[in-house]
C-alpha cells in the first residue's frame, strides 16, 4: 500500500526531526540564546507528537506488555551494538566517540534493567 510506504517514511522523517531539533536546542542553549532554544525544544515536541501518531497508525505500539518486550529486545542489542562501536572508535582514537558510545552503552545497559523490572511487576500482576 502506498499511504503505509508513505506513514513510514513520514515517520522515520519526524523521529529524525526530534533529535536535530533537541540538538539545535542545546546548541542555541549553550550559545546563550535561551529563548530560541526554548522554541526549538517546542518544536521538537511538536515532532514528537506527530511521531506518536505515525507510530501507532504503523501498528507499532501494542498492549504494554508486548511494548516493554519489545524494547527489552532492542536495549540488549543497542547495549551490545555501542559497545562494539566503543570498541571501533578507541582502536581508530576517537576519544570523543569512545567515551559517548561508552557511556551511551552503559545507559543502554540501565535501561535493559529497567525493562526487565518493569516486565517482572507485569508478569507478577497475570
């Protein structure tokens, strides 16, 4: 079908959008211009909302359960993912990339947990 080619593309687009607004956020922020950060914040929000929408109308979002599932899939392959990319960046010297991906490993690694608490309290409700 054309419109679900279409409401993926759009919604790979806004999920995009989020991010360089966040970051054209924290840029204007750190340039000292509060007020244009606060709008590009706002603006990413607004992307985010459309996002949601895009998401659900893909079937992407299923009963809670199967949504932290999910997630838990994918926060045991990004942990593992970033890793390896820390691995890649301090044999190349990308300090920089080093230490996010590190770093971002470890928040993966957080989240993983999280998850697998959360999942423990659903199955401890059934």
């Amino acid at each position: 079908m054309q419109i679900v080619e279409i409401i993926q593309k759009t919604f790979e687009s806004e999920s995009n959008d989020i991010a360089l607004y966040l970051a054209m956020s924290r840029k204007a922020e750190e340039e000292g211009h509060p007020e244009i950060a606060s709008y590009l914040l706002e603006v990413a929000m607004d992307e985010a909302q459309h996002a949601v929408k895009f998401a659900s109308l893909l079937g992407k979002v299923k009963d809670t359960k199967t949504n932290i599932a999910t997630m838990l899939v994918r926060e045991i392959q990004a942990e593992k993912e970033k890793a390896k990319a820390a691995k890649i960046a301090q044999a190349e010297g990308h300090e920089d990339a080093f230490q996010f991906f590190n770093r971002s490993m470890l928040d993966e690694r957080k989240h993983k947990a999280g998850l697998v608490q959360v999942l423990s309290r659903l199955d401890e409700k059934d």
